[in-house]
C-alpha cells in the first residue's frame, strides 16, 4: 500500500454543534493517535458528537470523542473514549486561553477528517452556548431554507 493521496474522504461531523453554539472563530488542529486509533478512523469508526475541548497545563485536549476500537487491533487496541491531545501552534493556543476566560465561551469539536497527506485533523471552533430562544430561530431558519428551495 503506497502511502499517497487517501483514496476515500474521511468526515465525521458534529451535527449537534451548530444547532446548540453560535460558532465565532474555527481553528484546525492535528491529533496525538494510537495506530489503532488512525485506523480506526480511516474506517469511519469515530463519533465526535458528545466532545468537548478543554486546557489542561498549558495544552489542549479533547475529552468524550469516542474511536471505535480496530477490529484487527489484538491487544493493542486503545481505551475508545480516552482523552487525545490537540496540537495547535502556540499563537492559537494563547488566543484561545485568553478568548476562555470570557464568560460563556467553549471549545467544541466540529469536524473530524483525513486530510491530503493522509493526517488525521479536528476542526474545532470557540462557540458561545445557544439560549432555547436561539434554537427556535434556527429551527425556524432551517424550515424556511428547506420550504423555498423546492
């Protein structure tokens, strides 16, 4: 198996995101996996659904993302819902520490890909929780969109 271009792409959404936060600014991160854990979700075995990003000394990690275990893997596999550090340059880092500490701001998981050269990426946003109110516009939205494009 060479080791170009993935012939498949490979994008996990999260659904839920967009309908529960305003998304303000989105950053794209790499991911510290266990080769189990790659292979994984090369086969689109992975859910970021329930995800969220927190720091811990310093660095970024995302807790809750759930990797199915390889079915090839023996013993050894990986912990499925284990905490995986984020890699984000030290510029993006310290924005983001800084932009948490306003009230009402978090770090949610939007994305989960392959990228061109074969690397597992997150795209994650700084999002502000939506009130109920919110949410209802945006069902709203949604239905207008859907009722004029027919």
């Amino acid at each position: 198996m060479s080791k170009g271009k993935a012939s498949s792409t490979i994008s996990i959404k999260n659904r839920k995101a967009e309908f529960e936060y305003f998304l303000l600014t989105k950053y794209t991160a790499g991911l510290v996996l266990t080769g189990t854990e790659i292979k994984s979700i090369r086969a689109g075995k992975a859910n970021v659904q329930d995800a969220y990003c927190s720091f811990v000394n310093g660095e970024l990690w995302i807790h809750n993302m759930h990797i199915s275990e390889y079915a090839n893997g023996s013993y050894n596999n990986h912990e499925t819902k284990r905490d995986r550090k984020l890699l984000l340059n030290k510029r993006e880092i310290k924005k983001l520490l800084i932009k948490l500490n306003e009230r009402g701001l978090t770090i949610i998981p939007t994305l989960l890909y392959i990228n061109e050269n074969g690397y597992a990426k997150l795209d994650v946003a700084l999002a502000r929780g939506k009130k109920k109110y919110d949410k209802r516009e945006s069902i709203k939205e949604k239905d207008n969109r859907l009722h004029y494009d027919h």
